[in-house]
C-alpha cells in the first residue's frame, strides 16, 4: 500500500453518469491484484479530508483507472478534473478475488452496475474463462460488455426495463445455468447489497462457493476507523488478536482490510446493517 499524489492521464464520459478516469501511477500500478481498490482523496474538495473508495478498473503499464458513477459531491468534483490535475491516492487496498486456477473451478462472475468495475481484472487475469452475468436497471448501466467479450468471455445482460439484453434481474439468468450445472463453478460478485444477498443465498441454495465484493461506507480506509465493519462467521474463533468473538461465533470484521472480498458463506446476514 503506498500513498501518492498522481496526475490524471485522461477523464471521459462513459455513459450518462458513468466516467472513467486513467491515474498515471508507476509504483502502485504493478501491486495491484484483482478486486482491491484504491481509496482517493479530491484536492480541490473542500471537505478534502476524507477520501472516496473506488474498485480498480483496469491497469495498463504505469497507469490504473476507476470506473465511477456519480452520485455525490466528491464524483461530481472528480467529473469536472482534467488530465494533469493531481488527486491524492491510497492504494491498493484491501483483500481481494482468488484468481481461479488453469483448469480448476469455471468462475460465473455477477455484477450490477458499477460493480462491473471490480470484475474486469479478475476476468483478464484469469486463465480459466466463464461466463459474466451483468445487470442494471437501464441500458446506461450496463457497463464494459464489449470489453468483457474481448476477453473471450460470454457475457449475458438483463435489465430491470428491458432496454437491452433481457428484461429481469441479474440473479434469474445466473439460476438457470446454475440449474444447468453447478458442477466445478465458482461465484464472483459485487454489486449492490441487495444483490450480493441474493447471490449468497443462490450460492447457498445451489452449494456453490462464492466470493462477494461488499461495499460499505468507509472512511479511513486503512482499518482505523471501524466505520467499514460486517459481521463474519468465525468457526476457527477471532482472526485478528484484537477482535472479540460474538455469541453465535461471529466477529466484525473491516472491509477495507479483511475485505473488500469475502465468502459468501462467511456473512451473517441476519445482523447485517
Ligand atoms: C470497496 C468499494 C469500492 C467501490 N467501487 C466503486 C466503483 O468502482 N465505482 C463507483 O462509482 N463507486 C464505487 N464505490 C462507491 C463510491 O465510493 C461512492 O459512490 C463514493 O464514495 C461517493 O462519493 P461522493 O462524494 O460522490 O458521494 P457522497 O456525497 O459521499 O454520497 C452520495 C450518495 O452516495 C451514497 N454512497 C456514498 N458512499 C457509498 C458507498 N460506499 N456505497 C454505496 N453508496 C454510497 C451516499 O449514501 C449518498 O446517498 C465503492 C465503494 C467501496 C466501499
Ligand atoms: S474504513 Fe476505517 S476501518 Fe475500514
């Protein structure tokens, strides 16, 4: 994990409120392993401070983008910089996907909108290629399906309104084939918390594993601060020293260090926030 100050390489609109944004950044680029993120301070934000969490795209030479939806103040600034000005960056961070091994497990990768963004280099960096179910509420959501398919994956896209691919959820699609088989596959997720629920319950109904991105609020993003906490399932007793085991053998655990990335098996659910 390094802190640097780095210059924006380019900006660009996605679609409608979707943005990527290339950092030229030599010493962090080549630590970067898939579904980590990089936690990014907005210099010219008044409230610069506090910093914003943002899956790592794609990683290209010395550089590395993040694929952003804006929703806030901190995305809306992050919109209007321009290549050469500076952001303050924090990465990589956190635990992220096993990369699935030649000739192990298929991996079905599911995102939702933006959580796309936290998929691309699981995809590019795995040897064993599978299937990718995207989903979002309209066609503008659907994000990198272009680039997913270049890869050589297979890529399947529902949408809420049915703007583009088929209209539904993205879970329905990842039943089906799971009705198929379930034999050697592998789930990958991140996306809103509505759906990584109910991909961890499919991944429980069908007896598949899965690993789940899980995007909570964060504020130091170093595992200081506790803001990022989830409830975790501990057989074995407390993983770190400082934590203290709950009744019903669960601790918290911080997203931003012992996670993002978590099984799915491993979140109590019931006490999520
Ligand atoms: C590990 C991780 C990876 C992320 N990856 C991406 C990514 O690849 N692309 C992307 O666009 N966003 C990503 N996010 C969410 C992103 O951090 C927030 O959208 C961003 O911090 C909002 O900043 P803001 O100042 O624009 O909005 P704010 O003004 O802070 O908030 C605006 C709205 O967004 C909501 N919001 C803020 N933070 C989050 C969050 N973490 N999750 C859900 N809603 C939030 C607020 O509740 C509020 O309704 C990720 C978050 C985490 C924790
Ligand atoms: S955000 Fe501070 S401990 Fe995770």
């Amino acid at each position: 994990m390094l802190e640097q100050t780095v210059q924006i390489v380019s900006n660009e609109r996605d679609t409608d409120s979707y943005f990527r944004l290339v950092v030229r950044t030599p010493r962090i680029a080549p630590l970067i392993q898939p579904g980590q993120f990089a936690h990014i301070r907005v210099l010219p934000l008044k409230d610069a401070l506090l910093r914003r969490p943002f899956s790592i795209f794609q990683v290209s030479g010395d550089t590395f983008s993040i694929l952003y939806k804006t929703v806030g103040q901190g995305t809306e600034v992050i919109a209007r910089m321009q290549a050469g000005e500076e952001l303050s960056v924090i990465a990589p961070l956190g635990h992220g996907f096993t990369v699935p091994k030649r000739g192990g497990e298929t991996p079905l990768l599911v995102a939702g909108g933006y959580g796309m963004a936290a998929m691309y280099l699981l995809a590019q960096r795995s040897p064993q290629k599978g299937i990718v179910f995207v989903g979002g509420r309209r066609r503008v959501d659907i994000l990198c399906e272009k680039e997913f398919q270049a890869l050589g994956w297979d890529v399947r896209v529902t949408t809420e309104d049915g703007s583009h691919g088929k209209k539904g959820l993205v879970t329905q699609p990842l039943i089906a084939e799971l009705k198929r088989s379930t034999k050697g596959r592998k789930l990958f997720a991140c996306g809103p918390t509505g759906m990584l629920k109910a991909v961890g319950k499919i991944a429980d109904d069908f007896k598949v594993p899965a690993e789940l991105s899980m995007d909570e609020h964060m504020c130091c993003g170093v595992g200081v601060c506790l803001t990022c906490v989830i409830p975790v399932k501990t057989a074995d007793g407390p993983r770190r020293a400082e934590a203290h085991e709950r009744e019903g053998g669960w601790e918290y655990q911080r997203t931003c260090t012992e996670g993002p990335v978590f099984e799915a098996k491993e979140i109590v659910w019931e006490v999520t926030k």
